[in-house]
C-alpha cells in the first residue's frame, strides 16, 4: 500500500503546531 | 497509541526509551533490559514533538547514556524477534554533533526515507566519554540492497562528507563479543 512519507521540512513546519506542545 | 484528531499519522508508532550504564556494572543481557526505560510512545508527528522537545538533548546527556528510538512492539535489543537477524549501520561521532545528526536521523525515519519497505527496526545514539555513536538498525543483515540503501540514505540524510567510515555489524557479532561498536 501506499507509505506515508514526510519530508525533513514538512516536519520541521509541525514543530511549533499547537498540537505539538 | 493512537494519532489524535487533525495530528498527522506517522507509518508506524514509535517508542523512544533511555538507558544508562551504570559504572563498574558488567555488560549483560539481563542488567541492560533492567537498565533500559521506556520513555513515550507516540503515532503522529505532533506527538513526536511534544515527547522530544521535552527531552535533554543527546550532547546534554552524561557518558554512557543512550537513546533508543523504535518502532512500537520492538525492543531495543539483539534478541527480539525484529532484530535478532539484523544488523545495523554504525557512524562514529566526534563531540558536539551528535544533538544535530540524531535529529535529522529520526526525521528521515519517521518520513520513511530509507525506502526499504519495513526493514527498518529502530536507531540509537550512544552518548560516550571520547565520541558519541550513532547507529540505525535493520532486520535483515544478510540483504546487501537493503543495507547499502540505508547506508547511502543514512549519508545523505545526515549529510556526511565522503570520507566518513561507516561500518555495519551483524547483532550475532554483537552476542558473540557481547559488545555493541
């Protein structure tokens, strides 16, 4: 099936999300 | 563990556990399971945040500590299932890198970079007096595709100039020499 692959700056961006915190 | 509601899902759910080695303790296989505690779990990247991010940075750890990041139902040993056919990629870190390079490691790991299906077992950085280590863990060490895609993926994601050593060793050397470098 499909992966679900992310890049190093598309993680990057979801560091400061207020989900994240 | 489950992703919450809005958080992006990772492809596999990840455990992150922490050990240190006691001074003057004997390496055994029954002193590092007691030695080694699971830290947090996580199956988004959100959680992946909010566990790291109130972690010490690997460079703040005192020598002899490690991190252990794999994905959920592996331990971070040579005899799980998981691993017990496996080997891992080994790359020797002089002091003051190690913080960074494990960050982008785990990254790659998480985003599945490496590309090889679900070969990939787990990834240690290895906090030690005179360098620090870092390794990444795969099932099968007898597959050399696989093993040197995660090495050229591993240099890439990390950044490494050309002329790093990187060695790999099987885990049945490492109960054989009860040693892990």
């Amino acid at each position: 099936g499909t992966r679900i692959i992310y890049e190093r700056q598309f993680l990057m961006n979801l560091r400061d999300s207020p989900l994240a915190r | 563990v489950k992703p919450g509601q809005g958080e992006h899902q990772l492809q596999y759910s990840y455990c992150m556990w922490f050990s240190k080695r006691t001074p003057g303790n004997k390496a055994s296989s029954t002193n590092y399971e007691q030695n080694i505690k699971t830290v947090g779990c996580f199956a988004s990247v959100e959680q992946f945040w909010a566990l790291y991010t109130h972690l010490a940075r690997p460079c703040d750890l005192t020598s002899s500590s490690d991190y252990h990041l794999f994905k959920q139902g592996i331990k971070p040993m040579w005899e799980d299932e998981a691993n017990k056919s496996g080997g891992k990629w080994i790359v020797r870190l002089r002091k003051g890198l190690a913080s960074r390079l494990w960050e982008n490691l785990i990254l790659a790991m998480l985003g599945e970079q490496f590309m090889v299906g679900d070969e990939i077992c787990g990834a240690v950085v290895s906090i030690r007096f005179a360098e620090d280590i870092i390794s990444i863990w795969n099932r099968t060490s007898s597959d050399v595709t696989i093993s040197l895609r995660i090495r050229d993926t591993l240099r890439r994601v990390l950044n490494l100039p050309p002329n790093t050593i990187m060695e790999y060793k099987t885990h049945t050397d490492s109960i054989k020499d009860n040693s892990s470098f």
